[in-house]
C-alpha cells in the first residue's frame, strides 16, 4: 500500500505510540510501522493520523 492509500484507510486513527527508539516514536497501525521524530512527538500525540502526515519521519512495513 503506497502512503495515500495508508493515510485514506487509516486516517481517523489517533496517534498512540507503541515503542520509542532512539531518534522518536513509532505506531504500528495493521502491517505497518509509522515513525515519528521525537522532537514532533509532542505535537502529534492524540491527533488524527491524517492531520499528522507532515510530520511522519517515515512508514514501512512490517515483516513478521
């Protein structure tokens, strides 16, 4: 699913981080994982994931 796609199916999701490393914070919403910086964490926390996609650092999907 390319990032539209994501943000279209997923968007009413409030961002909730699942984990933390060393450069933010991540979500994992279905197979992907959303990275946000952790000097934006502050910002996007609570909000829809469709208001936040200026601030996504990267996505990618989760190989299990």
């Amino acid at each position: 699913m390319d990032f539209n796609g994501l943000i279209n199916k997923y968007g009413t999701l409030r961002f909730a981080p699942d984990g933390k490393d060393e450069t933010g914070a991540f979500m994992l919403i279905d197979e992907y994982k959303i990275h946000v910086r952790q000097d934006d964490l502050a910002i996007v926390l609570g909000l829809p994931v469709s208001e936040i996609h200026p601030l996504i650092d990267s996505y990618s999907r989760i190989t299990r």
